[in-house]
C-alpha cells in the first residue's frame, strides 16, 4: 500500500468520524439520517441563489442536499477544520448550516460532490413568506421573474417596504442575538462574508384558514366518491407531511425535535420564524475586493449599502440590521 493511499484512508476515517460526531451533536440518529437519504429518491427543489448550485430535498423534508463545486470542496475542508471544534464547544447551539455529510458520486467517471444539511424549515408546516437578508440595501430586492414564483425570495429592501419585524419577545431575541453575535464572530475570524439570515414564516392564521379549506374539499370529495377510497388519499395532510411520517400527528404544531430552528412569535402575533444563517463559504478574497471596487464606482456614496464589503465591516452591519429587524 503506497504512502498516499495511507494518507487518502486516513483522511476518509477522519471525516467520517467527524460527522458522525457532528451528528451526535446535533441529535441526529445515524439510522433515521440514512432512511430519509435512501428511502426515496430525494427531491429537486428550486433555489434563487447565483451560485448554479442544485438542492435537493430528501423525501421527508427533513434534509437539504446541495452540490459543491471542486473549489467549495477546498473551502468546505478549510471551514471544517474550525466548524467542528466550534460545534462541540457551543454543544449544538448555533444558527449556522447543520452539515451532516459530503460525499462523492461518480457517474460515467465524472465526479459530483454533494454536503447535506438540515432543512431550515419545518417539514409539516407551510412557510408563507421566505427572506434572504444581508443587511444590506444596494441591490437587494426580488427580482420581477422571482416574484412570479410560488414562494418568492424576498430580499433587505423588500423587508424595509413591507415593514416586517420579527417580534420574538425581549428574552428569546436576546438569545437569539447572542447565538447571532457568537456565530459571526466565528465568520469574521475565519474571513467569510456574503453569508446570509434565512427567514421562513408560518403564518398560523392563515395556516388554519387553510386546513378548513382543505377539510372542505376533502368532505366535498368523499361526499360524491363515497365508495373510492382514493378520495381519502395524501391530500389530507394539509401542511404537505408525508402520509407516514412520523411526526404525522403533530403536524399542526411545532415540533421542537425536529424544528430546531423554530422560534415562536409573542402570542398575538400568531406566526413561528424559522431562522437561520446560511451560505458560509465566502471568503474575502482577491475576487470579492475586486467586486467591491466595482461596486462603489457604480453606486458611488452608498458604499455602506454594498453587499460586498470586508467581513468586519459586514458582520457589524448585519448584526446591527437584525437587532432592528427582530423586536
């Protein structure tokens, strides 16, 4: 056995140790991690983002699974290194992505390169409006052809317009702001920026206004094919969960075993934020100081509302953009 087969094994044992630790870490079952990856070929799933990346969705809604490129690999490897250790001495408690496996996949000796993470949202209940935040303000709203989408991605100055706040009450914001403040600060250490605040909202209102229709039409339906029994099928499962999921009971309320990004409205509100920082591999670089020099000749004096800027710069505006956003 050659020297760099050693090494190459010795690297695969590490990597397979860490995430099984990460798993661990994050209260994810080895056996239930692998049904919900190859039970059911896993979905494909739209996503607004420049990078050209697929998602994919596992047949549960319960995992996220993204392509990387050959040079987010390499980045990849770099954050982990720092990631882990990060993981371990916070016991879990963070808002950054759960990566709970990379793996490659050859195909007629082309190689695929694929990490999966936890899915930010719920898998049982409907997110109603999504939003991409940054903190910034220099082109940052929908596109027209994102807005003809089922659910659209809004962006910082659809949020401003639309006067959205976040309101989670004083003592979950000042943990969440404290999970916020712990996780840039591991960014900007390690010299990332352009990460972003995903925010999904369920709207429980509407989510009821919802089930009654869906109660209707279901009713209306066994009521002229009394004697089918396809009537009754998965349609009933209002908040799209999987007939046999195993959450399928609860799937009018949040479950916190699962929703761990869930972060419940003050009760008149009546909505649940999921909440969570995502794309973290973005380093300032070479390439990203080129764009910003770009960027401020094109807009000029509003140099402080570019979404590229140095990661000090951008995680203090980030923070300070969500401390205004959550109430």
């Amino acid at each position: 056995m050659t020297f760099g087969l050693i090494q190459k094994l010795k690297w695969i044992i590490i990597y397979l140790t860490m995430f099984r630790n990460l798993r661990e870490r994050f209260n994810v079952d080895d056996v239930d991690y692998r049904e919900s990856l190859t039970r059911s070929q896993p979905i494909q799933i739209d996503s607004s983002g420049k990078s050209g990346a697929q998602f994919y969705q596992s047949y549960d809604k319960f995992f996220i699974i993204k392509s990387l490129t050959s040079e987010e690999i390499e980045r990849m490897h770099a954050f982990l290194k720092h990631y882990h250790p990060y993981v371990v001495e916070r016991h879990g408690k963070t808002l950054l992505p759960q990566y709970l496996g990379m793996y490659r996949i050859t195909v007629e000796s082309v190689q695929y390169y694929f990490v999966v993470m936890r899915n930010v949202f719920s898998s049982h209940l409907t997110i109603h409006k999504k939003f991409d935040l940054k903190g910034s303000t220099v082109d940052r709203e929908a596109s027209e052809k994102e807005l003809e989408k089922h659910l659209p991605t809004f962006k910082d100055n659809d949020f401003i317009k639309q006067k959205v706040k976040l309101e989670i009450g004083d003592e979950a914001k000042k943990k969440l702001m404290d999970t916020l403040n712990n996780d840039v600060d591991l960014l900007t250490k390690l010299h990332i920026m352009d990460y972003s605040l995903l925010v999904g909202v369920h709207d429980c209102v509407r989510a009821e206004e919802e089930a009654l229709q869906g109660d209707n039409i279901q009713a209306a339906g066994r009521s002229e094919n009394s004697e089918s029994e396809e009537c009754d099928s998965g349609e009933r499962w209002t908040y799209n969960t999987p007939p046999d999921s195993p959450r399928g009971a609860q799937y009018k309320e949040v479950v916190y075993e699962v929703d761990i990004y869930a972060i419940p409205s003050i009760e008149e509100k009546r909505e649940i934020y999921f909440i969570a920082i995502i794309d973290v591999l973005t380093q300032y670089g070479v390439k990203k100081q080129a764009a910003k020099a770009a960027k401020t000749v094109k807009y000029g004096s509003n140099v402080d509302g570019i979404s590229t800027c140095d990661p000090e710069q951008y995680a203090k505006r980030f923070l300070e953009f969500m401390d205004k956003a959550i109430e």
